[in-house]
C-alpha cells in the first residue's frame, strides 16, 4: 500500500489537479465501508441523507460548547435527544443527554456521573475521601471500554468485576449478586453495574430486568450499554423481551451510528436525573462560559462535557430522523432483522457447508464455514480448531479478491469463528446469498 | 430561535423538498463562523480544502480502529504524526501520537501515559497500590481540562494545584518549585506538570525551559498543553522564543483545527517514548484485535486509545498539508501574526476608544471599548468596573447588528474584557478596521 500511494507531506504545496488526484487515489484504495458486501463492523452501509447532513456540518464549521456559536444545532440536540430519552422510558423525559465521541466515552460518562452521584465529595477530593476500595461489575461479554473505565479513573482493572454469561452470552444474574457479596463481605464497594444491550460478538441482552432488582437490592447504579442494541428500542416487534427494563436504569449508552445508521461518529448517553452531567463535570470556566450573556445559559454545553470542544454529531442525525421519522427507523431496524433470519435459514438449510454456532438475538450471526475436507468429520473440539484456524485463511483470500468483508474472532469457548453483521440498509436477499456462496467458492479447498 | 424553525423528529419521514429546505434554514440561522468577521473563538475560518476532505471522509465513513478497515487513512496518520513530532524535535521521530476528539481528551491521554509510565500498576491495582496523594501541577491560567484530568481520574480537584502566573499570563517558575517542596512535604507525590503553550484568554506561553529544569529536579512528566499555541511551531520567526524548549517535554497537545485552520475536529497528542500509549491503554480486546491478520497488526491503533471507534480525523488535514506544503503553513501564521500586530497598532493608535491592555504574544488581543462618556475619565480600577459591565451590552449589540462577533470575559485580574482572535485566513486589514469602527458604531453611547 505505501508504494502504491503518495503520501508525503511537502515542503511545497501541490497543485489542485494533484490535490483531486490523491483524493481520487484515497478513494480507491481505501475500504468501501457502504458495500452490501460489506459485513465486517457494526457500523457499515452509507445513509445519503446522513451524509448530506455531514456535508453542511463540514461547511458550517462550528462547535457545540455554547448556543452562541451553535444555537440551531443546540436546539437540534435537545429535541433529538428528549425524543431519544422518551423512547428509552416515559419518566426520563426530564434527564439529561449528551453526544459524545463514541460509545467508550460514553460508558465513561456513566461510570462519573454514578461515582459523583454517589460519592459528591470525590470530584475535589479524590479518592483519599473513600474508606474502602470502589468496584464495578459487568458481563465477561461486555465491551472493554468498562474495563477501560476502571483504569482509566484509578479503580484499577482488578476492580472491574468480569460476571460470568451464560452459553448465549447473556450475563448470569445470580453469578452477579454472588460476586458482589463476595466483594462486599472483603470490605469493598460495590456502585456501579454495567448490563450490556447488544455484545459485541454475539449480539446477547443481559437480562435488565434481574440485574436491576439487584442493583435495587444492593444500593448500586445501573448503566445500560445498548451502543450496539439500542437501535432496537425503536421496533416494537424486536425492543421486548430484549431491551425489557432499560427504563429501570440510571443511564443508557445508544449509539445511533452503528444499528441507526448515522454517519461515524454519532453516539449517545442518557441519563434519568437531569443535573447530574453538569455538577459532575463542571470545572466553573468562567472565563468560557460566562453567565451574563444576551441568552439563556442553561443551552450551552461546554460545562456539562470533559470535552471543551465538541464536534457537531447531531446535524447528521436530526436531518435523518426528519427524513426517516419514526417509523421509518422501525421499518430499518425491522427489515436488518428479517434480513439477519434469512441468513440464518439459509445456513441451515446447508448444515454440510455452514455450523451455525447459536441463534442470535441479534444482527450477529456466529458461524463457521466448512471447507470439504472436513464436512464429513463429527462436530467436536477437533473438528472446532481446524475451522478456527482457517477464519484468518479465509478472510485474507476475501480481501485479496475484494468481493466481501465478514469478520471473525475467538471468544472463551471457542477457537476463531464468523460473525456477520447485517446493519447496511443496503443489503438485500442477493447479497446474503451471495456472501454463503462467496465463501463457499474462496474457501471449499482449505 | 424555536419559533422561526421546525424541529421536530416526525412519526413519518418529510419529503425531500422539506429537507432541502431545513437545510437552507439551518445554514441561515447558523453563525457564519467563517466570515471573516467572526473573531470569537480559537477556531475561526473555513478552510475549503479541509472542507472538501471532510466531504470525502463523510462520504468514505469509516472508523480508525484497525488497518482493516482504513488502511489508506492509518498510513495518513502515521505520515502526518510522524512529521509533526518531527517539527517538534529530532529527537521525537520515533516516538508515538494520536488524534484524539478535543484538545481535553489529549491531555488526558498525557496524563493516564504519565501515571502509567510512573506508576505501572496503577493500571490494574488502582489507587491502593500508592503510599501518597498524587499532585499535578499547572498554571492558573491553563486550560480546565487539566483540572479535570484531576477530577476524573480521581486524585480530586483539590490535588490539581494551580500555580500563578505574571501579569502576563505565564507561570511563574519559581512559584512552581515552591508549591512542589510544600507538597512533597507534606509527603505527597509531584509528578505531572502542564505548560500551558498559548493560554485560552491571553494567548500567554510559560517558560518551558524553566519549568523542564523543575521537572528534571523532582522527576516529573513535563506536558506541554500548546493545543492553541502549537501552530505556531511552524514559523520560524514566532517559534522560538515562545516554544523554546518544547522538545524536552514528554508529551505534547497541538490542535491542527485552531490555529491551522483544520475543521472541526482535529486535535493530536505526541509522546517521546514509543509503546507508552499501547502499553497505557490497551485491554487486550483480543476479540476486536486479533494478531492472525493477513497484515503487519502492529498497523491497528484500536488497543492505544480509551475509545474504542475513532472518527477519521487525519484526511482532512493531510489533504490541507498537501495542498500548502510546510511553507504555506509558516507563511499563513506569520500573516495572523502580521494581522495581529496591525490590529494592535489601530488600537494604540486610537487611544481615547480603546485600551490595549497588554502586549499580546499571539493572535489574542485583550482590549476594552471605550464609549464616549468614559473617555475622559482617567483609567483606574473604577473605570475598569465600568468598561466591563459594557462588554456584554456591546456584545449584545454586535449580535442583534449580526455584523460582528468578538468575545469577552473576566479574568482574576480585572472584570469583562475583550479578547480578539485573529485565526481565519480570510481575515484582511480591511477587515480590522472595520472591527474597530464597527464597536464604535455600536458602542460609542453605552
């Protein structure tokens, strides 16, 4: 790659014919993420209307810290996300939200926000006002940023309780209450859970329901990472059982360009008592955002966020919602799933080429394709490793003849498997026949 | 605001013409933030070629984790960071950087690289693992996010000690090594210090060779926090003496969408050492971030930094590098240098209007209007009182005129004042001019 492209910063500039050249080159080098044979992230597919939005953002050229300098898009912020907070649950309508850069910061909020709520004295004096060591508990499914969290605020990763999940990947509720009283009984504090809405790998929902009555139960906070599920909560046939109890919660992560559909990056975090962002992360910059101006301070930002500077992620979104509404966001979130039990059907339907590994309750599908010499040996741990050890086989022959991209992983029971995401509106029936018959043709000779 | 325009998210998706037409409203009531008379924020101006690199990273939309997925962009950033540190110094050719979403996020990463470099079990024992209270140092004028990095990270605002400055704005050296010795004395643990390369209001550089002197005594971290100031490593004529010693720091925050005229968002953070970042910052997400891939993974950047997606920030800024070369960039910041000490010659020369109140360093002007009934009142701490309380009525005006934005703020030292930014190449003398007749304009009968 670095001899087939320029990319050197000069001495020099270059001319505008170069210029348009490089972008040119840029373009057709790089990894068309918008295919329909694209399934290798949760983010795929190229929304016009969001990219239309990101266009006029671009050109617009501003900064979300105060209403000042961005009052259309402050405004456009608050609609969007009092709508989003309604969806979530009727009593969050009064919270409070911010965009953020990605999920991870997100999950960060949640984590301050829960740790200031609880202990208000830790913002000025640090830990030293704390008798006793803070823990926090997820899924061993969850995503890592969790456990970034615990690092990143002086816990220390010992100090991020891994629960067990279950074989679907769905953490195991009584494993959680025995691991905080183990934690509790060595003298520490428990505060924060993390129930995850849509893993990573497997697309499972931990079940809210239970992990809230013992969040309940033990006095502890209850995020909702649903970055990846949370799209969900816009269908009616596919929110319940899944998401059943997010409204229970003290602050839900939702990511509306991952399952939404929104241009990277576009993510949200929400939480049910209004106030808190702001007592927590303010540091009085007074000299920023000064109280004595033309307008109603309370809509600028800057003093809510650990950002100053925030880029503008809602445009995209709004000009979205506006063209989609909200059933047309159904419709999307309806059509992936239909989509996703085509796959799933057509897997089965050739059990001599494909092992599914479980029935999603997702968009991810975890499999294992099966090249002929081993389609007539028995399914056991044997047989798992030979398929693991082809993925990486397989995936660098899809790369290397540029017809598709489905992307695979190990996980604590198993060797490396598929899992395919279907979160482009662009896919259709075709191209889900194609990527089982693509693979077949790449890889039936391994 | 809310009565001139239609926001709401719909049940049902609105037509194409009505979203046309939301766009033309929100560009209208949008603040036209690169008009050549909007000298409010660090971040003015609308430079066409990042423009048009935002439109292709839009329209490419893809996320920054992994080589896999954006290969042409990951070669980008290494170029571009590379060659930044190279700008630096000689010495941090093979070191290590990243783009982060904000200036704040960047010192924040020189923080979590600081306490992990000194401390390395921090990152999975936490706290416990610590005899003392940790302390950080930085100016009373430095940016907040350095305060914050206190708050979030858990040492608590109280441990974030804010060093003074000299009447114009830089931190006072032996001030520093003061509060150092009390700290240590009371048997708590200096370790990290930011200097402060341009400063928020008055645009004021610390003395970094003093305060590495003081870092190399009692082994701290010197970071230098130049997001605003960093622009100017570019010039050879305005480097030194105000960023005289930034090479001897290990770790720096320099802001391409301030002073270079990048869009919004594109902030870097550089480090001396290499391998800091991954060894910081990783959580061995061996599910996102396998090592069987086709290519050389040490590529992937997803395991150095706390999010987990990352928006692609480098195109736009490559493709600015591209079209203006090294030298296009000194020449752009020797021009705002060159507008800034026109605007200052305007202002002394008109002294019964305006009050420069001091020799600026940068492309901040700090100043007060003086409208006729003040102008004979000799200048003390009452007329001061006095030319404050205008600042926001004449700002008020400026804004209802919709001719002209420049803000204002207080300071320890003195009540509102103006603070001008020059940072838009398309700012011209012209332009300058009519700053100063236009406040009269407005002002002259406060």
């Amino acid at each position: 790659m670095q001899k087939l492209l320029d990319l050197r910063v000069p001495d020099h500039g270059v001319s505008l014919q170069q210029l348009i050249h490089d972008c040119a080159t840029t373009l057709k080098y790089q990894v068309k993420t918008g295919h329909p044979r694209f399934f290798n992230q949760l983010s795929c597919g190229l929304d016009l209307v969001s990219m239309a939005g990101e266009w006029l953002t671009a050109t617009a050229n501003t900064n979300m810290f105060t209403y000042e300098i961005a009052p259309v898009f402050i405004l456009m912020e608050n609609v969007v996300l009092t709508h989003m907070r309604e969806i979530i649950g009727s009593e969050w309508k009064n919270g409070d939200s911010i965009l953020a850069p990605g999920g991870s910061l997100s999950n960060l909020y949640a984590f301050l926000a829960a740790r200031h709520k609880m202990f208000p004295n830790y913002k000025e004096k640090g830990i030293a006002t704390i008798q006793g060591q803070l823990v926090i508990f997820t899924s061993d499914q969850s995503h890592y940023s969790i456990k970034s969290c615990a690092s990143v605020c002086g816990l220390g990763t010992d100090n991020c309780v891994m629960v067990p999940s279950d074989d679907n990947g769905r953490m195991i509720s009584s494993e959680l209450e025995k691991l905080v009283i183990e934690r509790k009984n060595r003298g520490h504090i428990p505060f924060f859970v993390s129930a995850t809405s849509g893993t990573t790998v497997l697309g499972a929902f931990d079940p809210i329901n239970e992990v809230a009555d013992i969040c309940d139960k033990y006095g502890m906070w209850l995020h909702v990472d649903a970055a990846w599920g949370g799209g969900l909560l816009l269908s009616k046939k596919y929110r319940h059982p899944r998401l059943s109890g997010v409204e229970r919660a003290q602050s839900v992560t939702w990511n509306p360009h991952k399952l939404m559909g929104a241009l990277l990056q576009c993510s949200t975090v929400h939480f049910k008592e209004d106030n808190l962002l702001m007592s927590c992360n303010q540091m009085s910059a007074d000299y920023l955002f000064m109280q004595d101006k033309l307008y109603d301070v309370k809509y600028d930002t800057g003093d809510k966020v650990i950002q100053c500077g925030r880029h503008n992620d809602i445009f995209k979104l709004w000009l979205q919602w506006r063209a989609k509404g909200d059933d047309g966001f159904e419709k999307h979130m309806d059509r992936l799933m239909e989509l996703t039990e085509y796959l799933v059907r057509r897997i089965k339907e050739q059990p001599d080429k494909f092992y599914l590994i479980m029935e999603p309750e997702m968009v991810n599908v975890s499999f294992w394709y099966i090249p002929t010499r081993l389609r007539t040996m028995p399914h056991n741990k044997h047989r798992e490793q030979e398929l693991g050890k082809m993925c990486p086989v397989l995936k660098a022959r899809m790369m290397q003849a540029g017809t598709l991209m489905v992307g695979y992983q190990p996980d604590d029971r198993r060797p490396n498997f598929f899992r395919n995401i279907i979160s482009s509106a662009a896919v259709t029936e075709k191209d889900v026949d194609f990527l089982l018959s693509e693979m077949d043709r790449l890889g039936h000779d391994l």
